[in-house]
C-alpha cells in the first residue's frame, strides 16, 4: 500500500484511524520482514560531544554531564562480552568525540570483526574518507538520523551544524555500500504534521535500510527544557507509517518509546518494529549518557537487559532471531 503526502498527513491528524494503522503497520512486518526480532548489542562509548543540539543531553555546552570515554581495548572487551551473550550485531554509539580518530576507529573495527557479528556504527558526521575507511576496516551499517527534514527547524535545533552536510552524510554511506539508518525526533518545538510527513517520504526517498524513530523528551539541561514533550502516540504512528511505505527495512523498537509507555517497546514490536537494542554498556556508563531524560534500564546489567527483553518478545509469539539481522531484499 502507498500513501500521498495528504494521506500521511491525514492520517497523522485523525487518531481515529490509529488501530487500523498499527493493524497494518504489523501485517506488514509480517510480511515482508517476518516474526523474528533481531536483537543488536549496545555500547555507548563516550559521551563527550561536539556539537550543540539543542534537545540533547550530551550537548558541549551542559556543564553539568560527567563525561566519560572508554578506551578502545575496552570497547573490544564489551563487545567480545556482547557476542557471547549471543548478539549477532554489535552498535557503537558515541557523541561526536574528536579523539576517536579514523585510524583509531578502524583499528576498533577490525578487532571486533574478529569476532562473529555484524558492526554498525553511530558516530556522527564524517568525511567521505572516513566512512570509506570503516567500511574498509569491515563496519557494516551506520546510523545518522536526520532528525527532522524541516530545514529551518533542522536549523533552529541544530546551531552549528549544517542540514546539507547531513544529507551528504546518508549519500556517502549508500554510495560506500553501509547499511543505512536514519529516523526522526517527533514532536520537536515548532514541527508540524507536515513536516513529519516529508520525514517518512524522505526516508522511502532515501531507501534508507533502517529508520528509528522516537519521541521528543526535554532535557532540564538544555535550551528545550521547557517544552512539551512529544506524545507516544504520535511516535508510533510515524513508525508505522515508516514500515508500511518502506515494507522490508530494519526499524527498531526504541527505548525513548518505553520511556513515555511502561510498554512502548513491545507495543512498537506490535505496530511495525522488528528490532530492540538491548544496552550491554555496564551501569557505571549508562546513568551518564543521558541524551534525554528518565531512561529506562540505566540501573541494570547486560545479562539482565538482555533475559528481560527476550522474555518480553517471547511473550508476544515472536522469536529471537540468530542470524545478522540484515535488511531482507
């Protein structure tokens, strides 16, 4: 099924149509991606940043954020850990922190290739070069979400950065053969409907491999702390939107959901998601890296995250997937 833009952004409008939409949002799942949810290991390795985005905790001007980096053996060693506990993919997160250099990151890669899983990478913007090189050293997909495709609220929430550079980013990627993943804040100050829609239209655009998408929670250190949060309801409905236009993409069940909803992450996996990534970072590292606020899990373990999580996805009558979790072509 396609939609129009009017479509989208009626739909987005009329809550009246929700069940229907969540309906077919996992009826496309179904179909084209199957029941298996892939479960990616998560390691936020720093949360030191350069840049100023104004609804991010990690922003370089919150003084108050107790920063921290982990060493490269020491990512290794996680995602060593995260391949035993049976991940297949392997998520390295960080802020845009300057002292991961090419060089540095490429020899992070190729340890953890080493091992049996799929890597990808959230990192942030890099020269062609750079990407050229990871995808080298053997990373196999990387996450840069556009945030929000509006180019003057891209400019308002973003000080010194450039939307154009962003977009030059995703090309790079797709054009170096890395799975691609972007996505979308919702509910952003001053975003309308509309804009969300040409979020969704230009994620098919794209053919982006995966798209997470998650709601807008203030942050009480930033220049947002004020606003309105955005609305689970609202997420999900992008979400499902997002499956039913882009049908055989990777979209995960993002842990902002479950922050909104004590059960957003499985009511995502309901409404079009097939993807959870579990935090294997250990306790000591999570509580400090707080893009947003009152995130879920940040007192738990790996071992626990990840037990709790599959008995959730087992509850529902999906299963764990063993295999990579690449998009299904």
């Amino acid at each position: 099924m396609e939609f129009s833009r009017n479509e989208i952004i009626d739909i987005l409008r009329d809550d009246s149509q929700n069940d229907w939409l969540f309906s077919l949002a996992d009826e496309t799942r179904k179909k084209y991606v199957g029941d298996e949810v892939h479960l990616r290991g998560l390691i936020e390795f720093s949360n030191i940043c350069r840049c100023q985005c104004k609804y991010c905790g990690l922003q370089s001007t919150n003084k108050s954020v107790e920063r921290y980096r982990i060493s490269p053996d020491d990512i290794v060693l996680y995602a060593k850990k995260a391949v035993e506990m049976g991940y297949k993919t392997i998520v390295l997160q960080s802020g845009e922190d300057e002292y991961f250099s090419k060089d540095i990151m490429c020899d992070i890669i190729k340890r953890i290739k080493e091992s049996d899983a799929a890597l990808t990478l959230s990192i942030g913007e890099r020269s062609f070069d750079d990407y050229k090189a990871f995808k080298c050293a053997g990373a196999d997909r990387y996450l840069i979400r556009i945030e929000t495709t509006d180019r003057n609220l891209y400019k308002q929430m973003h000080t010194n950065m450039d939307f154009d550079n962003r977009v030059r980013c995703l090309k790079d990627l797709k054009k170096l053969g890395f799975e691609t993943g972007t996505g979308c804040l919702v509910g952003l100050p001053n975003q309308t409907v509309e804009s969300l829609a040409d979020d969704i239209l230009f994620f098919k655009e794209i053919d982006a491999d995966m798209v997470g998408i998650g709601p807008f929670i203030a942050h009480p250190q930033t220049p947002l702390k004020d606003a309105k949060n955005g609305t689970f309801t609202l997420a999900l409905k992008v979400m499902a939107l997002t499956r039913i236009l882009l049908k055989n993409i990777n979209i995960p069940a993002t842990t902002a959901m479950e922050t909104l909803n004590p059960n957003g992450r499985i009511i995502a996996l309901q409404s079009g998601a097939n993807v959870v990534m579990p935090n294997v970072t250990t306790s000591q590292y999570r509580k400090k890296y707080e893009i947003y606020p009152n995130k879920i899990c940040i007192n738990e373990e790996p071992e626990h995250c990840r037990g709790c999580i599959e008995g959730k996805i087992k509850a529902i009558g999906r299963t764990i997937s063993k295999d990579y979790g690449f998009r299904v072509l």
